[in-house]
C-alpha cells in the first residue's frame, strides 16, 4: 500500500470501514454516522447482534470481504487490525489508490482531535477506568464524547458523541493495523492520562516482558509537559516510567508517598466504602458499587483525574453512587434455585486472581466456583502455564475447558489445561478439567446449590453458557 495514502483528505464525505464488526470499528462507524458521513462496511461472517446494532443506525454491511464492497470509491477506506495485507478489500484500495487510514487514525482526526481527550492506559482497568472516567465527566455536565473497550450500563453504548470539550479513550497497547505496528495509543495527544498498570500480556505481539516496558516507556515519553499523568504509584514499573515525565505527574495508591490514598475500606455489600487522603489530608469518604480493591483503585484513579481536571466533590460523589458499571464486567446474568450466575472478562492471571477474590466478600454465604476459558492469544500460549495455577486459591471449585481453537497455536506453545489442572490438584484444590461447555454444563447441573456464585470468566462468548445455565437451572 501506498505510504503516501495513509492519512485523512481535506474533503471527505464517504467512509468505508473494512472489518465494521469489532467493537471498535462498529463504535466508529456509528460516530462517523452521526457527525453526517455516509458510512459502509464489511466483515467476515457478518451476525446480530452487532449487524442489526449497525444497520438500525443506517450502515450498509457488505457480507463477506470483496473487491466490489470498495469498488464505489469511498474517500476514505478505515481498515481495521484484524485485517491482513492479503484481505482483497486492502488490495482493492492500494490499486485504486483510495486514501486509507487505521481505527485510532480516523478515531482521533474527526472525534478527539479538537476535544481535551483524556486517555487510560495499562495492563489492567482500562475499560472500567474509562467508563468511569466517562460517567463522571457526563454526571458533572461536562457531555463528553468516549469510546471503550465495554458496554457502559449506564449508557447502554460502548461509545457516545457529546458536545463538550473532553473525549476519553480506552487507550489499548495493541498494535494499529497490519501497515502500522505501533500501539493504538500513540495516535493520540492526551489532556490527561492515566496509568494504571503495567504487565506482560498480549503475547502474539509482544515478545517478553521488556517489549511491553518499551511500549509504554515511548508512550510516556510522548506525553507533552503540559499533559497530566495519573499512575498507580505502588507499581515500580509504572514509578520508573513515571519519573520519565518532569512535570503534572499524580500518583494513587495505597502508599504513603502517593498523592492520592486510598483509607479506611469498608465493604458493605453492595457497596464499597473508602475514605480519599490528598496530600494526607481527606478530602472525604465515597461508596461506590464495584467489588475488589482493584476497582477501588481503578475509581481512585478517576477521582485524581477529576479533582485535576476541577470537578467538584459533590458531583465527584454523585458520579460514583450513580456508577452501574460494564457489561462482562462482575455482571449477574441470573439467579435461578438461588445460584448466582456471573459473566467477567478476567483471562489475565492477574484479573482472575483479583476477580475471585474481590467477590468472596460481597457473596460470603455459598461457595465461588470458578468457570474459566483460556481464549485470548496469551492465555492459550504457555506463557503464563505456570502463574495461572496461583490465580486461582480464593475459589472452592474450579472448572478448567479446554481452549477453543487451541490448533491455531504452535504445539510447542500452547496453554495446557489438563495440566493446570494437575497443578491445583496437586496444591490441593477441588479442580476438574473439560473439552466443551457441554461437560462443564453437566458437571454445574449436578453440583451447584443454593447460595453458589458461579463466576464464568472469558473474553469470548463462551458458547453461551452463562444464559443456557440459567435456562437449565
């Protein structure tokens, strides 16, 4: 493809985007619907409910890649970074020579650009800081625009166009596109920032553990003077990259040398209670409906960003008794015979471990059965083989299933459930291995009782499990 042709005309009126089902391409191309773009698209394997979520907005979806869905010559073709050099719609754009550019590309040029954008970034949080972030600025009057990674419940939306002067973005490590190997987030120049963690993930792209460093060791380094920088400041990692930035730089945390400080927890189902100390002083205790003192932290976050971008505490306060969440996210699905069915997106060891535990608290009368699919491109690579067993401790029944799709990894590489499963028999935890959902619906079936959270943890679909449970229960 033509270098020349990766950018954004002066005159643009029709918009194609090239992989439209994603979760963020579809976000964008609802955006762009709005701000008055002839929008169209196309994927593989087009189905509801994303489909009908864009044809209700008025987007013609191509079903199936094809020369012909380009060949009306948009003004701007978006390609998003499932898509490969060899997929026939790019190859159809570089020999018309049609300008081109990527999600975070055409993201940022007609929705962030021109706004203050405040952008969250780190290993862990990212969707339920941002989502936050966005009700805040909502509940404060401030109409922003947004776009994350997860469905805001109290939207109802993954993505938003306001008429104020501030956007928040989830801002994902992940490369661009197939022609842009950088991570999305560097397409942005953030107001704010926030950091809030930094670990190894996302093996397919990143090597080791020093390759993600780099990454968000350039993306702090990017940052102007006059940004603010939020970080978790009990994270050596994230201090170290930290002090790479000179000025309006925050630190949260539990410690004592971080600016913001978490005192005083209080879980009282269903909230939790916390005081905030500024600069050692409180500034007042918040309760807010989220479980684990990772998502107190993730709040904590926000309400540094907010006193900074000079929110008042009284909407600081409303903002978070207000908040109802993500969908996927600690979401009860059902209670049926009084067992409660939960849907989370944990796959990173990390998120499982602070997932179990975070809940033990909020359901303590039955026992948490953990249900989990190791489905992202790291959790079936053995990268992570000998950690996932430590994740796991909190739980009183374990449900291990077989990736899905395990052959799309190399045999030398790939996770093995069997023996995970091994590993928590052997530190003496009530452990079952399955190659289906329909293994793991029989054994639950048979075992679940009254009082039982079953905590089902994917990033995928999961073959419905979480409906068809309660269907069967």
């Amino acid at each position: 493809m033509d270098p020349e042709k990766n950018k954004i005309p002066a005159q643009v009126k029709r918009i194609h985007l090239i992989a439209v089902c994603g979760t963020a391409m579809g976000a964008l191309a609802c955006m762009l619907k709005e701000l008055g773009y002839a929008v169209t698209g196309s994927d593989h394997k087009v189905y509801p409910p994303m489909s009908d979520f864009l044809r209700e907005r008025g987007i013609v979806i191509a079903d199936g890649f094809h020369a012909d869905n380009v060949a009306y010559g948009p003004d701007l073709v978006v390609i998003g970074n499932a898509v490969s050099r060899e997929n026939v719609e790019a190859q159809q754009t570089a020999a018309m020579g049609l300008y081109y550019c990527s999600m975070p590309q055409a993201l940022n040029h007609f929705a962030v650009a021109h706004r203050k954008s405040i952008l969250i970034t780190g290993t862990h949080g990212k969707t339920t800081t941002s989502a936050l972030m966005a009700w805040m600025l909502y509940r404060a009057g401030l109409d922003p625009t947004y776009m994350i990674g997860g469905i805001l419940k109290n939207f109802n939306s993954n993505y938003r166009m306001g008429q104020g002067a501030h956007a928040v973005i989830e801002g994902d490590e992940y490369d661009t596109a197939f022609f842009d190997k950088g991570p999305k987030f560097m397409h942005y120049a953030p107001h704010l920032a926030v950091l809030t963690s930094v670990e190894f993930d996302h093996a397919d792209i990143f090597k080791d553990f020093e390759h993600v460093r780099r990454t968000f060791e350039g993306f702090i380094a990017s940052l102007s003077n006059q940004s603010i920088l939020v970080a978790w400041g009990e994270d050596p990692v994230v201090r170290e990259l930290a002090g790479h930035k000179t000025s309006n730089i925050f630190f949260y945390g539990n410690g004592s040398d971080c600016d913001f400080q978490l005192r005083d927890i209080q879980v009282d189902p269903p909230w939790n209670r916390f005081t905030v100390l500024e600069n050692g002083k409180s500034i007042g205790r918040f309760q807010v409906r989220l479980a684990g003192e990772h998502n107190l932290l993730n709040t904590l976050a926000v309400i540094t960003a907010a006193q900074k971008l000079g929110i008042p505490l009284g909407q600081i306060h409303d903002a978070l008794e207000s908040f109802e969440s993500v969908k996927r996210r600690q979401e009860v699905r059902g209670v049926k015979r009084g067992v409660i069915v939960m849907d989370d997106f944990a796959h990173h060891p990390t998120a499982v471990r602070e997932t179990i535990q975070a809940l033990i608290p909020f359901y303590p009368k039955g026992r948490l059965i953990a249900v989990f699919e190791p489905r992202t491109n790291s959790s079936m690579r053995n990268v992570f083989q000998d950690v996932y067993p430590h994740s796991f401790d909190s739980a009183d029944l374990i449900c291990i299933r077989k990736p899905p799709m395990l052959e799309k990894i190399p045999a030398h590489v790939r996770f093995s459930s069997e023996q995970l499963v091994a590993d928590l028999r052997q530190k003496g935890k009530n452990a079952h291995f399955f190659t289906d959902t329909e293994g793991i619906m029989a054994f639950l079936l048979a075992e679940v009782r009254e009082g039982d959270l079953v905590l089902i943890m994917s990033n995928g679909g999961f073959d419905n499990i979480h409906a068809r449970l309660l269907d069967a229960l």
